[in-house]
C-alpha cells in the first residue's frame, strides 16, 4: 500500500475566498444582470450619439428650414417627390426629424445632468447636517456659524421685500450675537424681548428708508425672527428646520411647482434645469438624512467620536462614503424623472427657446398634426424620451441591486 505523507496533503481553506472591493464586487454584478445590461446600453447609445452630434455634427437650427419638404412620410429610399432621404420624416417646417431628435438628445440630456447634480450639491448636504445634528451634540463654534446662517437664510425674506441686502447681514450678526451671548443673566422671556426687540429694529428701520408700509412688514417679519434667533437654536432645531423645509416643498405637486418657478424665471433652457434641481432637493435631503440616521449610532461612529475626532471630520470620512450606496442609484433614477420633467416643461414651451432641438418642445410643435395622419412628427420624439427614461431606470435598478451588501456573496 502506497504511503501517504504530510507533504503529499494539500490543505485548502475553503472559508477563504479571493479579496474584492465593494465597488469591484458591484461592477461586476452589475454587469451580469441582464437588465443593467440593457439599461447601460440603451443610456450609451443615448449619451454617445448625443454627445458626437453635438460635437462633430454640425446644425444650425435657425436656418433649418425647408416647406417644400412640410410633413414629408419616413422614407429610406430617394423618390421625385422626395429627393432627400429623411428616416424619421419631416415636422412643419419641413426639418429633418431625424436629425432634430440626435440633436434634441444633447439638450434633454443636459437638462436631466444639471438638475439632477443641483438636486444633489444642495439636497445631500442639507440631509447630511440633519441627520448627522438630529441626535448629536454641537459645539460653540458650530453654534456660532449654525445661528448666523440661520439669521443669514431668514433674513433674505425681508431684505428681499425692502431691496436692502444690508438686512440679511444684519440678522446674521443677530444670530452670532446669540450664539455668543448664551446666557446674558436673563430669563427666557426676557431674552426673546431683547432679540425681538433688536430683530424688530433689523428689520424695520431699513425698510422705513423705501416706504412705511414696507418698514412696518419687514418689522414684524424681523420681530419674529430675532425671537426666533433669540431661544438659541441647537443641532435638533437644524435638523427640524431643514426637514420642515423640505416639507414645505414636498407640499406642492412637482410639475406646479416647476412651471411656478419658471414662470417667474422666464422661459428658457438653464431656467428649466434650475427649477428641477430645486423640485429634486427634498428627494435627496430626505433619502440622505435616513441614511444617515440608520449609520449615525454604528460602532465605527462612536469610536471616532470617543477619540475626539470633529464633526466635519466624522461626516466626510466615516458617515458620507457608507451612504453613497442609495445616493447614487437614485441620482440615476432621478436622471429619468429630470428629463420627463424637463420634456413636460418643453411640451408647455416653458423649455428650450425655438428653434432649438428638445423632445419635449418637438412634442409640442407637433401633436396636433395627428389628426392630419403626420404620426411620425410625434412619435420619434415620443419614442426618444421614452427609450432614455427607460435606460436610466433599468440603470438605476440593476444599481440597486448591485450596490446592496445583502446581495454581495
């Protein structure tokens, strides 16, 4: 019988397995699922031809016009009557629809990336102070700067309505005055009559200088606010401000409130990504804030706060990358909700200024020639928005899915 010795045992731990990162681990899920797959390809045909159209095809819609072409069917093939080849069909003034929907790409696109990275420059900041202040104690420092933002942000109301921006700043020295007088020796009542009083006197006395009647609302609008600055807000009160912001905002139905804040922008493209970045902010300060709260109270947090690391240190290199997971899937499916905002806005001519290429605002020159049997002037366009909201959100769930550590094997 053949002898075995220990040198001819091969031990092999199975428990061990090959070290992956989070991020190499998820790309390669991600690229396995066959929805993320189709999802990516449709979202970079979409992003590819948009971008090269943009940048080595040129197009001058100003002088894209040709009415003896007006309402011409799709053809692939030259004929008498159609010399030109036009795949998607001409729209009213004789257009190459075609070459209207490549270009109106680089337009929808970029008004879906704007908004979406405005939604997030504000809302995931304003989340991450809330759910990080919502049961975390604040420092002096951290007080002083919290109260003269506070008197900042709320003072604007007033400055705005007088014309005096020397009113915002006037609160916000209120604020750090509260911030740095904490106690005074007075009682509560007494302390909010003192900063009533001096908010009271912010506010009015500017507003005497343009009118009486905007003196005595800017006064009572600083009464307020100087009792408000004078009960010594604390992180909790940051984080109930901030949320009942977002509330405020939630309040009113989205597409209302962007043709609101466009119709008092004025119509046009880079109005149009403002007021859906601002639609989008409570989504992201709402999303970041739970994440926060569910990571705030994990050992990891505690032992840098038992070894005195800061708050702005703690946020940035402990919370904000271990809730960057749900962050950036729903920036990928709010892309999807952008551009249908931002093709609703169009639809309406809130949107891109004509001539200029954008789905939504193609959809809104050309419904009304259904009746006449010109289909393809909406469809194509239709479609477009269509097949690139569908990408982003197959994108955004094999994200999802991806990105979840439940999944990770």
């Amino acid at each position: 019988m053949a002898q075995i010795t220990v040198q001819d045992l091969e031990v092999v731990d199975f428990a061990v397995r090959e070290h992956r990162s989070l991020w190499k681990d998820a790309w390669r899920r991600l690229i396995s699922s066959h929805t993320a797959q189709l999802g990516l390809l449709i979202v970079a045909v979409f992003v590819l031809t948009s971008t090269f159209a943009h940048f080595f095809w040129e197009y001058n819609p100003k002088t894209d016009l040709d009415y003896t072409q007006r309402l011409k069917a799709p053809n692939l093939i030259p004929t008498e009557e159609q010399p030109e080849i036009h795949p998607f069909g001409t729209d009213k003034l004789g257009r190459d629809i075609f070459t209207r929907v490549v270009h109106g790409g680089w337009n929808s696109m970029r008004v879906g990336l704007v908004a979406v990275a405005i939604s997030l420059v504000i809302g995931v900041p304003l989340g991450l102070l809330a759910g990080f202040y919502e049961g975390m104690g604040i420092t002096s420092l951290e007080q002083i700067l919290l109260m003269g933002l506070i008197g900042l942000f709320l003072g604007l109301l007033p400055a705005w309505i007088a014309m005096q921006p020397i009113q915002a700043f006037l609160f916000a020295a209120l604020g750090v005055a509260a911030a740095l007088l904490p106690n005074l020796r007075l009682s509560k009542r007494a302390r909010l009559g003192l900063f009533a009083t001096l908010g009271l006197l912010a506010g009015g006395i500017p507003g005497l200088m343009v009118a009486p009647l905007v003196g005595l609302i800017c006064g009572v609008l600083g009464l307020f606010i100087g009792a408000m600055l004078g009960t010594n807000l604390g992180g909790k009160a940051l984080s109930d401000i901030i949320m009942r912001a977002m509330d405020i905002l939630l309040s009113f139905p989205g597409y209302l409130l962007a043709i609101a804040i466009v119709a008092f922008l004025g119509p046009g493209l880079e109005k149009g990504m403002i007021a859906i970045g601002i639609v989008g902010i409570p989504v992201y300060a709402r999303l970041t804030r739970s994440a926060v709260l569910s990571v705030a109270q994990k050992e990891y947090i505690l032992a840098s706060q038992a070894v005195g690391e800061s708050h702005g240190r703690i946020m940035s290199r402990h919370v904000f990358p271990n809730i960057l997971s749900p962050i950036i899937v729903q920036g990928t499916m709010g892309l999807a909700s952008a551009i249908l905002y931002g093709a609703a806005l169009g639809f309406l001519g809130l949107g891109a200024i004509p001539p200029e290429p954008e789905w939504g605002a193609m959809l809104g020159d050309s419904y009304k020639y259904l009746s006449s049997g010109a289909w393809w002037a909406v469809v194509f366009p239709g479609l477009a928005i269509m097949l690139c909201v569908l990408g982003f959100n197959l994108l955004g769930d094999g994200l999802r899915d991806a990105l979840d550590p439940k999944l990770r094997v």
